[in-house]
C-alpha cells in the first residue's frame, strides 16, 4: 500500500514543524547543556554502559566531534569514564548519577510543559497520538540510514494499557 505524494509531502512538513516546534518550547526548558550534549547523554543513558565509537555511528557523527562532546560531560560531572577490563587501552564510558539526575529533570520539566500545552486533550487522544509517533519513529528507525549507517532502533516500551506504565 502506497501513499500519494502530496500526503508524504504534507507529512515531511508538519514533522518539520513540529520538530522545530518542540525545540523551541523545551528551549525555554533545556538543560544547560548544547543540543549536541543533550543529544549524546540521552543516547548514552538508553544504550548504558559502552565504548565511544559505539556512539558515533549511532549518532551520526566523526569520533572528533564525540569525543569532544565526551569531554566536556565526564569534565562536567554527568558521564563517568572507566578503562575498559578487556583492553587497557580503551575506556568505558557511562552517564554518571548526576548525569542520570539532570536528564530526569529535564525529562519532568518537559513532560509538565507539554502535559500544560494539551490541557484541552483528553487521555485517549494522547494515546493515540503516542501510538502513532511510536510507529512512525519505528519506520524511521527501520529504513533510516545516516551516511550509510543504520539509526538505533527506539527503545520498546510497554503499551500504555500495560500495568508496568508507571504515570510521569
């Protein structure tokens, strides 16, 4: 099943706005970290515990510009940095408690604000609108490539129905 043209079209648009849309509300929100940081300490509290370079493909970025981004959360407290046990000469790189900390935060922050922005929707349009999201974010995920490179697949989470849903 295919859909039109027009209808791709309008969607790539609406993502578009509403991607631009969420950046700037959270912004007022934002961690005082850059969007980069951001970007890389989310990352590395999903996937938990790895090296660096497991982290560049996934984020679509050369080790340089990582490794960077790496030194400046490990300098500011948020991601520890460990050698790895089974080469000396890598290192294992985590988010920290502090790390863990400031994106609950920020998770509590934004997930308030935007609860404040659909006061007039009720529970089961939100629902629906997840549901929605979350397949559209797994059709990215699964035919998406950033410069030849597989995007992470998104971390599976227990339908909202499920009684392992725990209300933010």
């Amino acid at each position: 099943m295919t859909i039109r043209q027009e209808t791709a079209r309008a969607l790539v648009e609406e993502i578009a706005t509403l991607g631009r849309l969420v950046k700037t509300i959270s912004g007022h929100h934002a961690l005082a970290l850059s969007p980069a940081q951001q970007g890389v300490l989310r990352l590395l509290s999903q996937r938990g515990e790895c090296r660096q370079n497991e982290l560049t493909s996934a984020l679509g970025v050369g080790p340089s510009a990582l490794s960077r981004q790496i030194t400046e959360l490990v300098s500011s407290g948020l991601v520890a940095r460990r050698p790895d046990p089974e080469d000396g000469r890598a290192a294992l790189i985590s988010v920290s408690d502090a790390g863990a900390t400031t994106l609950q935060e920020a998770s509590d922050r934004r997930s308030g604000l935007l609860a404040g922005l659909l006061d007039d929707w009720d529970e089961d349009e939100a629902q629906d609108a997840l549901v929605r999201l979350e397949h559209l974010v797994a059709t990215f995920s699964s035919t998406s490539t950033t410069a030849g490179r597989r995007s992470p697949a998104p971390t599976p989470r227990p339908a909202p129905h499920s009684p392992e849903v725990v209300p933010q």
